[in-house]
C-alpha cells in the first residue's frame, strides 16, 4: 500500500537529491567530453589524471547531497512514512529524465549513507530499478542520436568509410587516411567474404569515440541480412604525430577484450547511457551488463546492477559459500560461492610477519587500482560495506575462519551474516593451479603470457611486489591477469639492486642476507629461486623473459616512466596491427600527409 503524499518535505528532499545527481552528471560528462580535446593535443598525463579524478567526482556529490540533506532537513532523524514518500516524489522526477537508473543509483547512495541498514530494502531504496530504460531519446532538435546508420553498396563502401571517419571531426591531420581507409576496407570485405550484400546492409556506428589512455576507438557493428559482426577501430597518433587507423576489430571475443574487466574505463561522452549500454551488449551479449557500466566509466551503477544480480542468482542457486580453493593468503580471506562466477575478499584483522601492513595501507592500494591504467592485466574490484547474506548458504568451516580472521568486520545477525567490508573480482584461475595441471603447450603459452604480464604491468609504472604464481589468475581468454595487490607500488618508488659482489666467503657461504636492504629495494635476480624451480617453466621462462631477473631492465624502465614518456600498450593481438602487416609485406613506410 502506498503512503499518503502528505509531508512538503519530502517534495524538497527529492528535488534536492535530484539536483546532487544532476550535478554529478553534468561535472562527469564535462571531463569526459574534453577527452577529446586531450587526446588531439596528445595530453597523455592529463588524460591519465583526468580518469583518476572522475572516479572521485561520485563520492563527492554524493558527500555533498548528504551535507545538504543533513543541514536543511535533518534528514536521518525523519520517520520511515517521510522516506517512502521521498522516493515516490524522486521516481515522478525521472519519468522523462534520460539517466533515470543512474540517478536510482545515487539515490541509494545518498540514503544508505544516512539510514540505518534496516532500512535497506525496497520501499526505501531502488532495490529493483523502478523507471524504464528502454527507449529514451532525446527529443531536443539539435541532440545527437545514439549512433549513425550507414547504407553503402559494395561501389560505395570506401566513401562510406571515410564520412564515417569525417563524422568525429578530430581536429588532428591523419598521417595517411587513404591509405588507412584501404586498409580498413580490405578488412571488412575479408569480413563479408563472397557473401552477397542484402537489401538491409548497413553500419551502425555509436555517435561519440572511446577514449583511454593514448587511444580513441570508433565502436559499431556491420549488418548483413541476419548477420551482425561487431567492429572497432583504434585511432592512435603515430610515428610523425599524426593520427592513424591502428587495426580493424572484429568479433565479439576482440571486443570482450576491449572492454576488458583489466582495463581502465574509457571516457564517452553519452547523454543517455542506457542506449550505449543496450548497443554495446549486443555487440557482445555474454558480457554483464554491469560490467558494460564499468567498461564505460558508470562504475557506481555497475556495482547497483551487479548486487541485483548477485541477489537473483542467490535465489535461484542453492550451493553455498566456501573458502576459496588454491593456497590462502596472509592478508585476504577469500571465499566463493562455486555457482557463481566471483571470488569475495575480505581484509583480515591481523597479518603474521613478514606483512608489516595495515588495513587502511591495503585498502590504499586497492584504490590505486581502481583509479590506475590497469592495461589488462589487474582485475578491477567492486569494494562494498555492510553486506548481509544469508547465513543458511554459509558452510561452517567458513564461518569459523570468518570468526578468526576477520572478527572486526564480521557481524551475525539473526538469519544473516553481515561482513562490512568487502572486495568482489572475477574468478580466474590460480596461475600456481594451472601449471600444476597444464600441458607442457599450456606451460608454454601461460609463462609467455606471465611474462607479458609482468612487462604490461611494468609499462604502467606497476611493480606487483609479491610476483609469485598464486597471485596471478588466468581468464577464459587465456589471458594472465594479477589480482593481489597488497604489495604494489609504483616502479618510480623502486630501487631497483644488484646483489652486491660478497667481499668474503662467509658472506658468500651465508644462509641470510648479508648486505643492506631498504625498505623499496628490489633485488630481481633474486625472483629466480622462488619462480623457476620446475625445469619446464624455467626453460620457457630462461627463453622469453630472462631480462625480468636483469636489475637493468627494471632501472631502464623507471627513467623512461620518470622522464615522463607514456608507453604503448595495446589490448588486442600485435599482429593485427596494420603497421605491422604492412612491415611483413615489405611496404614501405609512407611519408606523412
């Protein structure tokens, strides 16, 4: 039954909520449309800073709206009836707003921050989202519709190309577009092979790029008949400082890896992400649509969408949550729920030596992060407090550790468990448990992808600190992705050591470390014994990446990183580079346009 719309407050408080969210979204789509602007003038470290500080945009308003609840309506203090008729107040406020699910979302974040969590269900929150998203557009003449359908024949293909690249309006010469544009072009009829073009062929483009770190990706999708292959291509600066066509994309594994759970968000300027969101999954319909969210820079609603669908699959599952398999750490437990794709971390009270840490130093690193270029190769966390779960899904054995480990954060109450802090990632596997029971191929392909690892991770000023194989992961793509993140720093606070020459034979006989250790020192030829004791790996490892054991390379790594240079790391296959197919062919490099 619903309440009496009695109480003129609660009219003010919605608008006052609304208002916050506005405000929010307007500051977010302003750093991401001068995205941009930055990625022409090649503002590598502007475009870096730009994505670290949109992330804190949210809290802030979020901080702000409560300060302001707080001081002009004493906003915790109004009873249950006032905060039922608030939200029915904010739901008729979002039934021609075009971001109503992210302003559902600040709404709850606005109101668990200042309710009890007994209040934490659906007559007060948006527990279930309460307005539609389907078909919103904007109606305002001059608004840009969500993408741009192109209708070209096979004569008309290339021009179709080339206004399809005009159409960004990217104030930058390109190096050679003709010459891109042919490339592109040879790609996408490699793509249709003999098939015959339908009466409804066309290409469907999203209106703004995706901009990240050095690159802009154009996004769409060619149909043909009942066929639909998702596209996209990476337009980067080249040798000469102009633009260039990188590769072209196809497929929806290629776009899955794009839009990687690993990497950084991208900035796309949309004024209705809902219509980004509903393009982009179909493109690639085996990825959550929370995770589309987080891909795109709408972390805190990728988080709402992800607990709602954390909760629908409890009530349809009924295995229970255990201590994760594989080797336990000293500073996470960890446990899963095996129906269900994610692992859930828990930071625990107390560290046995060597850790000399603290709770609030791990939860630091967590947030450089989140708010670091993870190149694809750290998995993005989704941190959450004060969450209960039903305690009849907990297995004892996990309970009793709980209890041990983790007493601070850990609350039973009735027929819940509440943990008040909390890490959630995507399952891998434990790299440490995929050598154990891999062939000597998969031995092969996953040290090789270790190593890649360790240099992508190297190329973004990260040094992983505990590099042992358990604290690596392997994806459904075979990718090998680092997930422990207890230890990291930036390869600029390294010093980065050779083990010193010992000066006599009982420094050299000795058992302990005989020479001075800082607190930053590495000492990489020492990784050695800990990585390499299966002859197997080490052959591999010897053959590929020897030069992760050189101090040198380490060294060489943080002057280039410190004298500001901004490596290149791509997140798709090197060999579908066009620079690349053009060297093997024995092109010659044109000279810029």
């Amino acid at each position: 039954m619903f309440p009496q719309l009695t109480d003129p407050r609660a009219v003010d408080i919605a608008q006052a909520m609304l208002d916050g969210f506005n405000r929010h979204y307007r500051l977010f789509r302003e750093t991401t449309r001068e995205a941009k602007a930055r990625f022409e003038a090649a503002d590598w470290h502007g475009q870096q800073r730009a994505q670290r500080e949109r992330i804190e945009y949210y809290d802030l308003r979020v901080n702000e709206a409560c300060e302001r609840l707080t001081r002009e309506f004493a906003a915790p203090a109004l009873p249950a009836d006032v905060w039922q008729q608030v939200k029915l107040h904010y739901i008729g406020r979002l039934t021609n707003h075009h971001q109503p699910e992210l302003a559902e979302t600040f709404f709850n974040s606005v109101s668990t921050r200042l309710l009890h969590r007994s209040y934490f269900r659906n007559d007060f929150l948006f527990v279930r989202p309460a307005v539609s998203t389907e078909y919103i557009e904007n109606d305002e003449p001059a608004a840009a519709p969500t993408y741009n359908a192109y209708y070209p024949t096979r004569q008309t293909l290339r021009e179709t190309l080339l206004r399809i690249i005009a159409h960004f309006q990217l104030q930058r010469a390109f190096e050679d577009l003709d010459r891109d544009v042919d490339a592109v072009l040879a790609a996408v009829l490699g793509q249709l092979g003999n098939w015959r073009l339908r009466t409804n062929f066309q290409i469907q483009v999203l209106s703004s790029l995706f901009y990240r770190n050095k690159g802009a990706y154009l996004v769409g999708k060619v149909i043909n008949g009942f066929n639909e292959t998702p596209f996209a291509l990476p337009i980067l600066h080249g040798a000469h400082g102009r633009l260039t066509i990188d590769a072209a994309l196809f497929g929806e594994d290629d776009l899955l890896l794009i839009f990687s759970f690993a990497r950084a968000y991208f900035m796309v300027d949309m004024q209705i992400p809902s219509a980004y969101v509903q393009f982009l999954s179909s493109l690639m319909p085996r990825k959550p649509r929370a995770e589309i969210y987080n891909a795109i820079g709408l972390q805190k609603h990728g988080k709402n969408l992800f607990y709602r669908d954390f909760l629908y699959h409890l009530r349809h599952s009924s295995d229970k949550f255990r201590v994760a398999p594989g080797i336990k750490g000293m500073v996470m437990l960890v446990f899963d729920l095996p129906s269900f794709p994610y692992v859930f971390k828990v930071i625990k009270d107390f560290f046995p030596p060597p850790k000399d840490t603290t709770r609030e130093q791990i939860k630091g690193k967590y947030l450089l992060v989140k708010t670091h270029d993870r190149v694809g190769r750290m998995a993005d966390t989704l941190e959450y407090t004060n969450v209960a779960f039903p305690r009849a899904r907990f297995d004892d054995a996990l309970v009793a550790e709980l209890k041990q480990y983790c007493a601070s954060v850990f609350e039973e109450d009735g027929d819940a468990l509440v943990i008040r802090h909390l890490y959630i990632e995507r399952r891998m596997i434990p790299l440490n448990i995929y050598l154990h029971e891999a062939s000597r191929e998969q031995i092969e392909h996953a040290v090789v992808e270790y190593g890649h690892a360790i240099k992508d991770l190297v190329a973004a000023n990260i040094f992983p600190g505990d590099m042992l194989w358990k604290n690596f992961g392997v994806t459904r793509h075979g990718k090998v992705v680092f997930y422990d993140y207890d230890e990291i720093e930036y390869i600029t606070d390294c010093r980065f050591r050779r083990v010193p020459t010992p000066r006599t034979e009982e420094e050299e006989m000795s058992g302990e470390v005989w020479y001075h250790v800082g607190p930053k020192d590495v000492f990489p030829e020492t990784f050695a014994p800990f990585l390499l004791g299966n002859d197997a790996v080490r052959e591999v490892f010897m053959k590929h990446h020897a030069e992760l054991l050189d101090a040198s390379f380490w060294q060489g790594h943080k002057e280039r990183i410190a004298a500001g240079h901004v490596h290149d790391v791509f997140p798709y296959d090197e060999r579908k580079r066009f620079a690349r197919q053009r060297a093997l062919s024995g092109e010659r490099p044109g000279s810029p346009a």
